[in-house]
C-alpha cells in the first residue's frame, strides 16, 4: 500500500526555528550570567537576540503557512457551503500571496537602503533585519502554494473530508 501522506516540506524551516530558539536561550543565559555574576556584559548580545527573534517570526511564520494555521475567524467559514468554502479559500490565498508580495518587493527596497550602515554592535549590515522579512514573504507565498498544490490534494485523496475547516 502506498502512502500518499505529503512529506513535511516545512521541517527544515522548523528545525531552524527551534535552533535558533535555543541559540537564543544560550545566549540570553549567558548574558544574564556574565552580567550579574561577572559584571562584564556582552555587547552584542541584545542585538543579536533582536536580530534573531525577528528571523524566528518570519521563519516560522513559513512554517505556520506550510500547516494552514495562522489564527482565523472561522465562525462564518465553517457554515458555509462546500463550494463557496473552495472560493473563499482561493481568494484568502490569493489575498495572503499579494499582500506577502507586496511585503516582500518593499522590503528589498528597505534592505538596500539599511545595507549602508552596520548594526551598533555587530559587523553586520543593518539591512539583515528586514532581509528577514524579504525571505520570510518568499518562504510563506512557497508554503501558500505548497498547501494548495502539495498538501491538500495529497490530504483530498487520503481523507475526503479534510480542509472543510480550514480556509488556507
């Protein structure tokens, strides 16, 4: 018997999520640890955090695309018709898939501009901050699409009634 279930594309956005998480734990610890215990603060630290919590969003964010479950009001949704659910659920991703490129296309602009300065502590271009947003909006328009083209058709044949609850 062949099994049909969709492989996980997201796996990899979400072991990087929860690596970075960690990463940030560490070094918010060893923040709180030298700074206290130490009195010798990093400098860098904060910046890097910020840095990373802002690509741990837009990361996830992808991954969160990928399973269809970002909140929603769904109180109507779920009462109507199967066919007017399929409309909805094309125009909700068409709407998501425009404004993400939307949010994409400004944000090179941004990145661009910023990649003139450095942060204050780190060598690194300040543009990488929005980058994260640049990648974030291509990363979720590819998880929209894989949902729509990947996932559901794979779920469709496996169970018939999947998706009647979720407008992505």
């Amino acid at each position: 018997m062949k099994d049909d279930r969709p492989l996980d594309l997201a796996l990899p956005l979400r072991v990087a999520v929860g690596v970075t998480l960690a990463v940030v734990v560490a070094i918010t610890l060893l923040q709180i640890g030298l700074r206290y215990f130490f009195n010798a603060p990093l400098v860098w630290s904060e910046e890097l955090v910020k840095l990373l919590i802002v690509w741990i969003a837009f990361v996830g964010a992808a991954a969160v695309c990928w399973d269809g479950r970002h909140l929603n009001v769904d109180v109507l949704y779920i009462k109507l018709p199967a066919g007017l659910r399929a409309a909805v659920r094309w125009l909700n991703a068409a709407i998501s898939i425009g404004f993400l490129s939307i949010l994409g296309w400004t944000s090179v602009k941004l990145v661009r501009i910023e990649n003139m300065q450095e942060l204050s502590a780190l060598p690194l271009p300040a543009g990488i901050i929005r980058l994260a947003a640049t990648v974030g909006a291509g990363l979720m328009i590819a998880a929209i699409l894989g949902r729509i083209f990947y996932v559901r058709p794979r779920h469709r044949r496996t169970d018939p009634g999947y998706g009647h609850e979720d407008p992505m």
